[in-house]
C-alpha cells in the first residue's frame, strides 16, 4: 500500500487559543514495502505527522491518501507509540490481543494470531507477564507485536527504540528489519537518531524544526539485508552527513534566535 501525504499542514491552538503551526505543506510519498524514515529535531512535528497518517487526527490543509487495495477486515495503518503504551492491567497476550478484538472473530483464532506474533518477536514464554515485569526492550516487543498481529497495511512508528539502551536498540533494529524482510510491510518511521534513520530506510524524510517543512529526501543506496559492517560504507557515511547538515544549519539557527 502507498501512502501520499500531499501538501500537509497542521495547526494547533494553545492553552491561550493562539495558533501553534506545527506541519507546513509537507509532502512525500511511501511507496508499496518501503521503508521510509521521518528526523527531524524535536517538537518539529513528527508525532503529529505519524497520527495524522494514522487518521487520528485530521490535518489543517492538504491530504493524506492511501493507494492500493486493502483486503477486507484489515486495517490500512497500525502505530508503534513513542512510549510503550501497554495496559499494565493485560498480560503480554491480552496485549497482544487487543487490537484483534476491534476486528472480532473467534477468541481461538485471536490468541493463535497473538501467539504468533509473540514468538515472531521473540516473547515466547512471557505471554503471561505483565508490562512491570518486563524490560524496555520486551515492553517495546509487545508494541511491536500487537500493531503488527492485526495485519496492517502500514506500520507505524514513532520513535520506537529511543528509550531503550545503546546496545538494546541495535538488536532491536535488526529485528525490525528481518521481521520487515519476511512481512513486507510498508513502514513509516519516525526517528531523531540520524544513523538508526539512514541503516534502516530505503529513503529519510528530513523535517525542518517547527513548523515542520521538508528539507530533503535523502535516498539511502546500501544494499539488504543492511549488515552492521555496511555502517562504514561511503554511502552510509554520505547519508548520514548529507542529512547530519541539514540538521545542524536548524540547530545553529535555533540557538542564534535564542540569543537574540
Ligand atoms: N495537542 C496539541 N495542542 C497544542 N500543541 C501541540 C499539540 N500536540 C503537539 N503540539 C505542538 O506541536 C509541535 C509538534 O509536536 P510533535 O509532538 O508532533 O513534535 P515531535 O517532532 O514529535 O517532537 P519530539 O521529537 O519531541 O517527539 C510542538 O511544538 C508541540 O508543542
Ligand atoms: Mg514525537
């Protein structure tokens, strides 16, 4: 499934009513299994570009379509949430299960899907825990399950491992990714971690600071599956500066209006 964000803005109103434009004419497509990252230094807009696709909240101006046909049953989109967002009430199945139950069907069925996820994410044996029992790399792996065991068309993400440790993150990443290589998804991923932007996606969206306006696409030409050595490769490294530029011009621009 293609996602085309065309011409996107969003304006909020703050405490006081007064208007806060956090998107500016953003445009890009995801095509069909692409895997397409969105940084952008904080507070530019990401999360409120990631729910607008999700069609949790509407747009001020412009569109956001999707192309391409979807079985009946499924969802176009699923969301991994920036904080883990689990029922500390559920167990890890009950976790796994919720978004299944909006889709009805039998209970059976439901926790086989569930199971396979859970073992696709490497929880198994955990369905019983709770969230409290559970590390931030599992806690996030439940995240991932459940958006994943209702079969959407899109996957999102909105900073998916940046509470998690250095290393954690790094497996994590390659999880992703080999679990992306076996269900195609088309993912739209949102990061302000430049390299873990540049080793996962076909290609980087790079946001502006607020209002959020498109910098550049960067393409990424590394080959898959992405290996840890290809971190040295000249087409990493032209990547991650060509966008690590893009972002130090706004940094430097930030801090200059904030001495000012
Ligand atoms: N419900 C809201 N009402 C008013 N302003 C909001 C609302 N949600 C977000 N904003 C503002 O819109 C801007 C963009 O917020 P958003 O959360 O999308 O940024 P972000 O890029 O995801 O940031 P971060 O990297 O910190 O997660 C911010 O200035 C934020 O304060
Ligand atoms: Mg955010």
């Amino acid at each position: 499934m293609r996602v085309l964000v065309d011409d996107v803005s969003k304006v909020y109103a703050d405490r006081g009513g007064h208007p806060v434009e956090a998107l500016a004419g953003v445009t890009f497509t995801v095509e069909a299994e692409e895997l397409v990252a969105v940084v952008g230094p904080s507070g530019c807009g990401k999360s409120t570009l990631l729910n607008m696709v999700a069609g949790l909240l509407p747009p001020s101006a412009g569109s956001i379509a999707f192309e391409g046909a979807l079985p009946p049953g499924r969802p176009p989109t699923a969301m991994v949430f920036q904080e883990f967002a689990l029922f500390p009430w559920r167990t890890v199945q009950a976790n796994v299960e919720l978004g299944l139950e909006e889709t009805g069907g039998p209970a059976g069925e439901r926790h086989a899907v569930a199971r396979r996820f859970i073992d696709l994410t490497g929880l198994g044996g955990f369905e019983r825990k709770y969230p409290h029992q559970l590390s931030g790399g599992m806690r996030q792996r439940v995240g991932i399950a459940r958006a994943l065991a209702v079969d959407p068309a899109v996957l999102l993400m909105d900073e998916p491992f940046s509470a998690l440790d250095a290393q954690t993150r790094q497996l994590m990443q390659e999880e992703l990714l080999a679990i992306w290589e076996r269900t195609r998804k088309t993912i739209l991923y949102v990061t302000h971690n430049i390299h873990e932007a540049v080793w996962m996606a076909d290609r980087v969206v790079v946001l502006s600071r607020r209002p959020g306006r498109v910098l550049d696409i960067v393409p990424i030409e590394l080959k898959r599956p992405r290996m840890e050595a290809m971190a040295a490769e000249p087409a990493f490294l032209q990547a991650v500066e060509r966008i690590w530029a893009l972002i130090k011009s706004q940094a430097r621009e930030a801090l200059q209006e904030g001495a000012a």
